[in-house]
C-alpha cells in the first residue's frame, strides 16, 4: 500500500511527482542550500525538506502508520 511506503530523494525535477500521485510520503535530502535555494511544492516537490538522513526520522515516525 502507497500511503505505508516512503520515497526519499534528492531532485524534484524527477523524483517526487509519481510517488506524491501514488500517495506516498516524499522527503528530499538537501544537503547544502544556496540563497537563492526556493522549494518546489508538491506533486512536483517532496511534501517534507531536510538537510541530512537523520531528519526522515523524525517525519517517518510522525507520518506512517
């Protein structure tokens, strides 16, 4: 079932819109951020942003059943 899987990425440009559709939860890993770093929202971006692994953690233990 899509809404108990997650999908971890790193560019919006190809991996969020088919798992957000899916109903999957969506976090990208962005590492090193510029000033000029603007999130993409979802289906095309990720429904959660974090800066290293350990930060899907937390969103895991809150989201899924």
């Amino acid at each position: 079932m899509a809404s108990q899987a997650a999908y971890i990425g790193d560019d919006p440009s190809k991996d969020f819109l088919a798992p957000n559709n899916l109903g999957m939860l969506t976090v990208q890993v962005v590492r090193q951020t510029t000033p000029d770093f603007k999130p993409v929202p979802p289906p095309s971006g990720a429904k959660y942003i974090v800066k290293d692994l350990a930060g899907i953690f937390p969103i895991i233990e809150e989201s899924l059943p």
